[in-house]
C-alpha cells in the first residue's frame, strides 16, 4: 500500500510559446508549443514518486487520447494507477496555456473535463487506499463535498492530511480535518483578507489561520520564501537562489516535495527546507509535470 495517497486532477497542458500574448481578435505566429503533463494532483504526485516515495494517484479521466497521455505519464513515474476512474462519456481535462516567451507571463484555460464530475460513490471504491496510506494530500479542483469526504476518511484512520486549497475559494467544515495547510500568499489572503507581502504578515494571517482551528500552516511566499506556524513554532525560510525559467507548477513540487519528506518522518524545519529546494529546482525547467526533479537534482 502507497505511503502516501494524493486525490486531484490531471490535465494535458497544451502550451503555446510566441513573441507575446495575442490580444482579442488578433492571430500571431508563435515560435513553438508543448503538450505535457499537468493538473496540481498530478504534479504532486509525480514529484512525490520522482523524490522516491511510494504514491498512489487517485483521478478520473476520460477515454481519449489525452486520457492515454495520463496513463502513459504515471506509469513511466512508477505511480499506480489502479485509481484511476475512466469514463467513456468525460473528456479527459486539458488547459490552454499561452506563454510571453520574453517575460514567461502566461494566461492559461483549465477544462477539468472527467473530474468536475467525480462522485463520492465513485470514490467509494478508492477510499481504502486513502485510510491506509500514511499521509493523505489533496487540493480544491475536484467537487469540494468529494474531498471533504476524502479528508474525513483519511483523518478517520489516523492519516496526516496536507490541503493545498487552490484554486483558493469557500471550505465550510474543512478546517477540523486538515493538519497542514498550505496556501500560497495569495489564497492565504483569500482566507485571511490580510495582504501578505512580508514575514510579518505571514505570522499574523497563520495566526488568524490557527485560530480557525488549523493545526500546521505552510505559506508559500514565492521568491520570498516560506512561513511556517503551528502556534507554538514560527519557521521563516528564504527562497533557494536558482536561475528561474518557469514557475508553473513550483507550488505542487513544493507540495510534493513535503508530503515526501513528512512520509521520512524528518523534523519539520528538515521537510521545509527539503520541499523549499524541490519547489526552487522545479522552475529551472520548462513545464508542469514535466520539471518535476528528481532526488539527484537537489544537489
């Protein structure tokens, strides 16, 4: 059984690099484009598996081509794939990305497609990798009563449970089952309503976090880092120096990264710092799913 369970979506990321982003109306000849895996579960899950871990993906696609790329992907990162739902009569998410290849500004359509769909019945069948897997680790891009289901089961059987509520939007119910949460400093304030540019800041929107009944806070600062806080311990981190290339997908291979190191049973300061270098090495590379690293990356 998987060490570590991880409910989200997959998506194809079908990205399209040109001299800027056309405006409406306007056709320009871009310079090249990409298809890859993406979706904030998948990413998380393959950077949990490339770290090492031993990680189920928990998912539903559709029986399309793009439904094939996810299983070709998660099979090629040893990740299992025996829950993994597919429907005939869903389509397979996918998100069009456009890239300013000058600034590496984007502006991006998600279709979740098959997993906007996703039942708790569904998930019935699946719910005993999560009560068996050591840390359960989801986000808010499949229906919200589905992983609120998911998060009471996982905390039912003792399971360390890590949210990462993006997209940022309404969780009534959700904070008793929750032991890490981990927003950037953007849905932080969404929660919070405190503007958060500083270490500061951070302390006084974990605070208010933890007074919600959270037990562990992780805000991802971007290049300014991280801030830790459980009421008792407050951990600022700087971000890792790296030459930066894409920043798609760094919030999941942070994630990933600390649901791994979580699993190792390391102190927490130890997991910070470890999922703070996976997130840095992520954005040296182009893409999503794709510049997950590898353990041999973190030198």
């Amino acid at each position: 059984m998987s060490e570590i369970s991880v409910l989200g979506i997959f998506v194809a990321d079908i990205s399209f690099s040109g001299s800027k982003i056309p405006a409406i109306g306007e056709t320009i000849l871009g310079t090249k484009y990409n298809i890859g895996p993406g979706g904030k579960g998948c990413n998380q899950a393959i950077a949990v598996a490339r770290l090492g871990g031993k990680v189920s993906f928990i998912s539903k696609i559709g029986k399309d081509n793009y439904g094939e790329l996810a299983l070709n992907t998660l099979k090629k990162d040893n990740i299992s794939t025996t829950n993994i739902i597919q429907d005939e009569n869903s389509q397979t998410g996918v998100a069009g990305i456009l890239v300013d290849q000058n600034s590496g500004k984007n502006a991006i359509n998600v279709i979740t497609g098959a997993p906007s769909s996703l039942t708790t019945k569904e998930l019935d069948n699946h719910i005993d990798t999560i009560k068996k897997s050591k840390i359960f680790l989801t986000q808010l891009e499949v229906p919200k009563e589905v992983t609120l289901h998911c998060l009471k089961a996982a905390k039912e059987n003792n399971c360390l449970t890590i949210l990462n509520p993006a997209p940022a939007s309404e969780i009534k119910g959700f904070f008793d089952y929750i032991d890490f949460f981990t927003p950037n400093e953007t849905e932080a304030e969404f929660y919070t309503g405190i503007k958060i540019t500083n270490e500061k800041e951070a302390k006084v929107a974990s605070e208010k976090l933890l007074g919600m009944g959270i037990k562990k806070i992780v805000i991802t600062l971007g290049e300014k880092g991280l801030f830790y806080s459980d009421g008792k311990e407050d951990i600022y981190l700087k971000a890792n120096s790296v030459k930066v290339t894409d920043t798609t997908g760094a919030g999941d291979a942070f994630n990933g990264g600390l649901a791994y190191s979580l699993s190792q049973n390391k102190p927490i300061k130890e997991c910070l710092e470890f999922a703070n270098k996976v997130a840095g090495a992520s954005t040296t590379k182009q893409g999503a799913g794709n510049a997950m690293p590898f353990l041999k990356d973190l030198s």
